[in-house]
C-alpha cells in the first residue's frame, strides 16, 4: 500500500541550520522519548519474546520524567500495553501513535528534532533525512523511512526533508555547535556515494546548526552499521565526552578504540578547547551463536531524570555504572539489562529519541 503523502513544511527558503535552529544535546529538557515497539522476529531470531520486556523496563524508567511516545500498528498495541502494565509503567505518561515500523531501532530511523528562539517562543522543526537500513541491509525500510515526516504529521509539526542518508546513532552534538561522527559510517560509499567528506559536512552544518566537526575513525566488532559514534563516544556536557576503552591488548576492540582516544585527545571544541575526556570500560564480549555482538556501556540514553545504562551481566557492568554515577551525578542511572537486546545489535540508545521541548 502506498503511504500518504506526508506535509514537507519549510518556514524559509534556508536550511534549518541556516535559519537559526540547532541540535539540543540529548541532557537538555524532553518533552517526550520515542520508542518503536519490537515487532520482527529477524531482528532477535529465538529471542523476541523476551525484548519487549526490556522495552518495557525503559518506559518505566522513562516515564517518572517524561512522557513517552510509542510508535505501533495497531495489530501490536493491545499487547505492548498488556506489557507496559506488567512492567509497572505510569501509562498516563504513555501516548500511542498509529505509526508502523519495520524494526524497532527509532534512533536511526526516527525524527530528530530542531529548536530556535524567534520573536521570544520556541520554535522546532524534524529533520526528515534519508534511510536505507544501514546501506540496504535490511529490506524492506520504506515505512522506517516513512516515520519522521508521519511523526510530523500527527504532531502537527514542520517536516524539513533531506535527501542524505543519515542515521541518529552516527551523529552526536554537545548543543553548543560542536558533533561527533565517524569516517567509518559517513564516508561509506553505501549511504551517500556521490558525497564528498566536504560535502556531508556542509550539509551537516547548514541542516543541524553545528559548526565543529569531529571526525572518529573505525567502530568496534559486531556492529553492522558500520561504526557509529554512539557506541564509542558520547558528549556527556558541553565540554565533556565520555570514551569507551577495551583494556585487553588481544581483544578485537583494543586498537580502534585507543586509535579514537588518541583523536580525542587532540580535538577541540567548537571555542577551540580541548575535551574533558572521561573513560569507560568495555564489558565483556558478549557473543551468541558464535557471533561477537556490538554490547558497549556508550549505548546509554539521557532521559530527563534518569540515564538508562544497558548491562551484560558482567563484572564490568559495576564500574561503568559508577562512572556514569559520577559524570550524572542529577540523575539516576538506571541499569537495563541487554544481554538479549544485543542479539538485535542495538541497545538502550538504539532504541530511544528525544523530542526536546
């Protein structure tokens, strides 16, 4: 079936960037965080019985902040409901939407949302950009790719579309003009091939607002989406990114992530200062029917009150939960286990988007 046309708003003739929005950093206030219910058995084959439960701990945790957004076919809702009410989720806090998805993973094929002040309001805009399930690895994704200008249209919300591919989880903002990505993702020749580095970074400036552009090198094993940032680095303030290391000089993981510490070290900021550099371990593999899963403690998401850390049941899971105790000393960090997640190859911020107020 053919999916209605969905209203492409554009305020002024500019970019978004260009006229004055940017990228919140995900700590700043949310209105709500978006999920996109788990529906398809190819993403956890054998386990996707258990992954909403894991969906619905998140909600809970989530919802004594913010409201909660749930995309859903309607075949999916009376189940997902009967869930969240296990699970002890405030369901006053949880708003439904009519949106169906392919895959359950939001942060990649999700709105992600714009702010600006004009005239003394606070104005906001989705950017719409591009998607093809991590280089056309997963068809179908006509309806993931559906879903941000959908999101616009049942929230009566401008639509900014852009024609780039570009995935939520590949990019990361301190809010202050400053974003993280990598060469490993953006410069795939299966996401944008008549794109030059210049190029995607004039098209991330005029479109998100930033001005500084950090540029990590390779991802760690197991993650199919070719590297993104959100399991390596993650701005945790302004000035402040926390880094994943691997401590093991045999493991797989060692080199590209001391290589990413290293241009860590040597980056600055959007005002030309050096980054806080806080560390946090790796835990340890997780591997399931002979395969190394993408497990990283940098797939955090920041909600409101609470971080929601993914776990692996491992010794490790103890240590990052301190760090993060440290570095979000106003939240609490709520531990989500993952082991059975991460069979999907994703984890809490996969999952998760914030819609900024």
């Amino acid at each position: 079936m053919t999916p209605p046309a969905m209203p492409v708003l554009r305020r002024t003739s500019l970019p978004p960037g260009e006229a004055g929005y940017r990228m919140p950093a995900e700590w700043e206030p949310h209105e709500a965080t978006w999920l996109s219910w788990p529906h398809k058995e190819a993403s956890w084959p054998g386990k996707l019985e258990t992954v909403p439960t894991v969906f619905a701990a998140m909600a809970r945790a989530l919802a004594g902040g913010e409201r909660v957004h749930i995309n859903a076919a309607a075949a999916l809702r009376p189940s997902a409901e009967a869930c969240l009410r296990q699970a002890g989720v405030r369901m006053e806090q949880v708003r439904w939407f009519e949106i169906p998805t392919d895959d359950a993973w939001v942060r990649d094929h999700g709105p992600i949302f714009l702010v600006r002040e004009s005239a003394g309001k606070r104005e906001r805009v989705i950017v719409d950009w591009g998607y093809n399930a991590w280089g056309g690895k997963y068809p179908p994704f006509e309806q993931d790719d559906a879903v941000p200008s959908r999101i616009g249209e049942a929230l009566s919300e401008p639509v900014w579309k852009e024609e780039m591919v570009l995935e939520g989880g590949s990019i990361e903002v301190n809010g202050r003009g400053t974003l993280l990505t990598t060469e490993a993702c953006l410069l795939n020749p299966n996401r944008n091939p008549g794109l030059s580095r210049m190029e995607i970074e004039k098209k991330l400036r005029a479109t998100l607002g930033v001005r500084q552009i950090l540029w990590l090198g390779e991802g760690i094993a197991g993650d199919d989406t070719d590297g993104h940032v959100d399991d390596l680095a993650r701005f945790a303030a302004p000035d402040t990114v926390l880094a994943a290391v691997e401590d093991d000089p045999e493991d797989i993981n060692f080199r590209p992530l001391r290589e990413n510490l290293a241009r860590l070290r040597a980056m600055r900021d959007e005002s030309r200062r050096a980054l806080n550099i806080v560390t946090l371990p790796m835990p340890a593999p997780v591997i399931y029917q002979d395969q190394r899963l993408p497990a990283s403690y940098l797939n955090f998401y920041i909600g409101n009150r609470a971080v929601l850390l993914p776990v692996f049941d491992c010794p490790a899971d103890r240590k990052a939960l301190a760090i993060l105790q440290r570095v979000f000393s106003g939240r609490e960090i709520v531990p989500i286990a993952c082991t059975d997640m991460i069979w999907g190859l994703g984890a809490c911020h996969c999952a998760t988007q914030q819609q900024p107020l």
